[in-house]
C-alpha cells in the first residue's frame, strides 16, 4: 500500500511538473537554444515579460549565431519577443516587437520545393520545432517558435541619438547614427531631396527600398542623373522582400513602371566558392531618351534592414542610370589591391569602391589583366559591342587549368566571346538572329532559344562550348554584357555527350540511339569528324518525303537508319576542321573514311560560310568546328540521303527494302 501511494505520488508529481513546464524551461532545457538563453537571463526586461505577459518567442539557434555577423548581446533578445501569442498559421504579414519603438518583424510565406516554407525578417522557421504552446505560471498563454537565423533591428550606434523604429525616410537621414558598416548614404539622401521624393520613403505600408552608397555616385555626372523617375525605380510598392525568401529572377515592378516607363527589379544569386553573393538589378523595359532600355546589375553591400514601413537594401551603385563604357563596367569590380585600399582609406576614411575584391566577373577581369594582349583596348576603342561575360565560377572548371598557362589560347578564347555590334536577348530571340561573327577569325557564336518553366532562356555555343546565359542584357553605353555560365572555346565533352546535350541536334541524337551507333561517339582512343545534321535539316526531309523521315525514326527501320548515319561519320587518326577540309580539297574532291566505306567531300569558302558539295549538292555547314575532346561536329543543313536510298509506291515514298545490300554498289556508282 505504502509503495502504491509513493508510485501515485510520483505520477501526480511529474504530470504537475509537466502541466507548469513553461516556456522559459523548454528554452533552459534545449542545448540548441543555449546561446539565446544565455542572452535571455541577462535581460531583466526580458525575464519579466515572459514572467507575467502572454508572448510569442522566435528563438535563434546556436548555430544561427555563429554566422550572425553582428553583435549578439542582450539588447536584441526584445527584438525577439512579441506581446501577443500566435502559432504559425495565426501571424499575419507582420507582427510588433518588444523591441524599443516596437519596431515589426516582416512575416513572410513561400513555397520552396514543394514545402511552404515560413520566414521572419531574413531567418527561416524551423516548422517541425516550433508552434510549442504551454502557458506560464499565471496562465498567460505563449508559443515558441525556432529560427535558423538572428533577427537584428536598426540600432543606433551614438547614445545622444537614440532612433526608435524608424521609417525608410528616418532611416537616410539618421544613417550617420546607425550601425550600417562605415557605409554612407548621404549622396542618395540629398537626391531624394532635391527632387522632393521624401513622401516615397515616409508613405505607411510595405514596401522594398534600394539606396545606393556614397561610393555608387562616382563618376561625378552620375549623381545628375538621379532624377524622380530614377527614385521611384529603386521602390517596390506593396510587398516587402527580404533576400532568403525572395525567389531569384522574379521580377517585381517598381513605383516607376508606369504608362510611358517600366521598370522592374529582380534579385540574384552568385555562388563563388563558400562565398555567396546577393546582386539586384534593374530591367528596364520600356524607357525614354534619358532612361535607356536595359539592366542595371547592383552587389547588395548590406541587406535585409527592417524599418516601419518595409526592407531597406544597400547597394553599390544607383539603379536604372546607364553611364558606363563596357569597359568602366568590369573596372568597377577590381582585384583586391591592398596597398591602395590603405591608402584610400587613410585619406577617404571609408571603403573605396577599389576596395573590392568581388563582383560578378572579377575573375574575367583578372584573365584579362594577367593575359598580355589588346583585348581591353579593343573593349575600349569599340563603338558597339556585345561581350559573352562567363561567370567567377565558370573560370573554375578544373578543364581550364592547362590552357590557363598558353596565352596565345587565352587571347583567341577572350576574342571569342566579343562580338562587334549590340545584341540585346530581345533582338536575339525576335529578329531570329541564330549567328554572329567574333573576334576570333572564322569563329562564330550559336544563339538558341529553349523554355524553362514558361521563361525564354537563351544559350550560346562557341568552339564547342554550350553556355547558358544567367544574367542578360547588362547595358552600357556601347554595349551589352551578357553573363554566362561556362568560358566557351575550351572543350569538355566527347562527341557523344556534345550532341545529347545540344538542343539544335536532338533528332540527330535520337535516331543515334538505334542499335547503339551512339555508344562509339565517346570513345577516347578515336578520333571522329562527324556531319550532324541539325533539327531543321530533318525538317526539310519529313517536308518532302514524309512517309520516308517517318520509317527512319521507326523501330523497324533501325539498321537502316544506322546505315544513314555511318555515312555521316569519319573516322580517322585525327579529326578535320573546316578549314583544314577546304585546303585539302580546293582542287578535287577528297575520300575520307567513314564508319561504313569512304565519303567523297569538297569544301568551299563563300562569304564567311562553307559549304560542302556532296553527291553533286552544295550543303551549308551551319555550324563548323564544334570541337569535341575526340573530334569535332560540323552542324550541316541537309541529311546525306540519296534518291536511291529511298522509293516510291502509291501511298508515298519508302526507304528502299534493299538498302542494306545495294548500299556499297550505290556508294561506289555516286560517290
């Protein structure tokens, strides 16, 4: 009996214990939690709320402090705590602080992968820990949630000012006052006034604001050309943006997308190495003479800072305003230079715009300054021009590392991604335009066009090299910048992987998967000059003989198809460029081996194209010399398909049923 009642009491006593188990002991008791509580304890005001005050508690993880890169002491932990209690699905687009001022945090919902996710100011919500509700020991309801990231508000660094939940209009004109990093914004302040645009920035709601630093207004025109409509375009109306929950490439329009102009803002992302770097620019899409069309890209310098009417983002140069040569734009993102930054520093006392030691084509700009050679006059003396910019990450693919070495190859694989007129993707994708010369003798650039998810995307392919275009139509005064994600001219492929990923040859490809003609093309050991048909030239076929392109692409029909191809490919201890091909057949006809017997080629040079003549016919080779790690394609604009190869009967034309045994007789009567 006495032992029943020892157990009865022991339950009783642990259920109670439960039942009072409050929200300050799941904190205390939480080893991830430990750096916050810590925080927490140390905060009287704090410890009181929790003590007597329904709340709502975002609790930080360890491991969000340690990225956290400003001063995690106890004045942040109010910033925290709400005075109301809410489980997730209950918060609204903000909720007040306990913060002095009772500054907002920004409540924002997405759905990320098929998972919504849930974000406060910048820091993601971990959903499967949070939503704890229990109630303190004076039954006040309070819920805790846990976060991935420290929330921080504006904090005044100067006693003498204190700055209390400031609007973006109070934010600009106590920044001297803020902890903003030594980054001024004084400049954009004063074109804000100048141009009576105050009420943009003190307008109640929510709303996402770029300013841009002191050190963005140089040259000196540049600040003159911060007009009322330029302002407007560094505003988001109605939504507040933070970077982590703001997908990239989404465009948003901003208070200058109006009638006669239209302006839109989107974020991006660049991964370079452990390094991640959030950029912003402005697209605008219908401009006036003092606004040209074109983007405008800006590296955010400070992000994410929560004011009383939305998010404000320091950038490093003014959106919208289109003052820089091509050449000035890859300047603008110099190598580190310490002993210049020290002195600029002494003498400036802030952060020069040479103190910078990233940028989205820094890497670019090192090749070009470590590689002797005139490619940066030629960038300078050009009128009109548009540079295929490849990305910091794609000077680290590891099929660099040799050619790094051979300046010579630098040189014409820079050339290669110039070309000497303006391309805008607009013009590129509506004017059709599929080619364009480089600087590079005999080499051109490919231009295709593929949708992903509803949005037109643009690659380019050069010297082997198929490249994705991830940041396009950078304006400058003479030119067009287009980022792209791959350096081309530097092969990485086999012949076989190069025409599985090249979407002008896919129906080549496919009709290659048939009894495995396809397997060889990656092998090592050989060397192949293949003649690719591209897509269009199978369209000409099915347009003329549709009962024959259709049997081609049938089960049935394989070891014909099979045959068709072999007489595309050459196999021989090298491969052949076009230009190689064209001097060893500027007098006759030459045979070169192919898979099956030999084919009999000439090449020709007509206004900057060639053209093969096979089988009495002279075939354009749309695209030559796509160099491969075992050969080489030259995309062509015809398939090599004989009349004999094909025959007619009532219902159409057919491939010959005798094919496979003719095939060498007819080779050898018209080759």
């Amino acid at each position: 009996m006495a032992l029943f009642l020892i157990l009865a009491l022991s339950f009783f006593t642990v259920v109670s214990s439960r039942h009072n188990y409050t929200i300050d002991q799941k904190i205390r008791d939480d080893s991830d939690l430990s750096q916050f509580y810590s925080l927490l304890e140390r905060d009287k005001v704090a410890k009181s709320t929790l003590e007597y005050r329904a709340v709502t508690i975002f609790a930080p993880l360890n491991f969000a402090f340690q990225k956290f890169k400003g001063k995690p002491d106890e004045s942040l932990v109010l910033y925290h705590i709400t005075n109301s209690a809410h489980k997730l699905n209950q918060l609204g687009y903000t909720v007040s602080s306990e913060y002095e001022g009772n500054p907002p945090l920004w409540v924002s919902r997405v759905r990320y992968e098929n998972k919504d996710e849930i974000y406060i100011n910048n820091a993601r919500v971990v959903q499967q820990r949070s939503n704890f509700v229990q109630n303190n020991n004076l039954g006040k309801k309070q819920v805790l949630h846990i976060l991935e990231g420290v929330l921080e508000p504006v904090r005044s660094t100067s006693p003498e000012v204190p700055i209390y939940n400031p609007n973006a209009y109070e934010f600009m004109n106590y920044s001297e006052s803020l902890d903003l990093e030594n980054h001024r914004i004084r400049s954009f302040r004063h074109r804000v006034n100048y141009n009576n645009k105050q009420n943009v920035f003190t307008a109640e709601g929510k709303f996402t604001f770029f300013i841009p630093v002191d050190e963005g207004f140089q040259p000196p025109p540049r600040p003159d050309k911060i007009d009322d409509k330029v302002i407007d375009g560094h505003v988001i109306p109605d939504k507040v943006l933070f970077t982590a929950p703001t997908e990239d490439g989404q465009e948003f329009e901003t208070l200058s997308y109006t009638d006669t102009l239209k302006v839109t803002i989107s974020f991006s992302t660049e991964k370079d190495g452990k390094e991640i770097r959030k950029y912003v620019k402005s697209h605008t899409i219908v401009g006036d003479q003092q606004h040209p069309n074109g983007v405008v890209l800006a590296e955010i310098v400070k992000a994410n800072i929560p004011v009383r009417n939305g998010v404000v983002h320091l950038i490093h140069r003014p959106l919208m305003v289109v003052d820089t040569t091509v050449t000035q734009f890859l300047e603008s993102f110099k190598i580190f230079d310490p002993v210049f930054v020290k002195s600029q520093r002494i003498f400036e006392g802030i952060r020069s715009q040479d103190d910078r030691e990233d940028g989205p084509l820094y890497k670019l700009y090192e090749v070009i300054r470590d590689t002797d050679g005139d490619f940066m006059e030629r960038l300078t003396r050009m009128r009109e021009l548009t540079l295929f910019a490849p990305s910091n990450a794609a000077w680290r693919d590891p099929s660099l590392n040799l050619i790094m070495r051979d300046r010579n190859r630098i040189r014409d694989i820079l050339h290669m991604h110039l070309v000497e007129e303006k391309l805008p993707m607009e013009t590129i994708i509506y004017k059709n335009i599929n080619q364009a010369p480089t600087l590079t003798p005999r080499k051109n650039l490919y231009f295709n066009v593929i949708n992903i998810g509803g949005n037109k995307t643009l690659t380019v392919e050069g010297g082997g090299v198929n490249a994705t275009v991830i940041q396009p139509d950078i304006a400058a005064i003479n030119g067009i910048v287009h980022i792209i994600d791959r350096v081309l001219g530097v092969a990485h492929t086999t012949v076989g992987k190069k025409l599985a990923a090249d979407p002008m040859l896919n129906k080549t490809y496919q009709m290659g998967k048939a009894q495995g003609f396809n397997t060889q093309l990656d092998d090592m050991n050989k060397r192949f000059t293949y003649f690719v048909p591209r897509d269009y030239a199978w369209k000409k076929l099915e347009t003329r003989n549709p009962s024959a392109h259709k049997k081609l692409f049938m089960h049935e029909f394989a070891y014909h198809a099979k045959q068709i191809l072999e007489r595309h490919l050459v196999v021989a201890d090298k491969s052949f460029t076009i230009a190689e091909l064209a001097n060893m057949t500027q007098h006759e006809a030459k045979q070169l081996p192919t898979v099956r017997d030999v084919v009999k080629f000439k090449v020709k040079e007509n206004q900057r194209s060639f053209y093969i003549e096979w089988n009495n016919d002279w075939i354009h080779v749309f695209r030559p010399d796509v160099e491969c790690t075992n050969g080489v394609i030259h995309v062509i604009d015809k398939v090599l398909l004989k009349e004999s190869d094909i025959y007619v009967t009532g219902s159409g034309y057919h491939l010959h049923p005798t094919f496979g045994f003719v095939f060498c007789l007819l080779l050898s009567r018209y080759l």
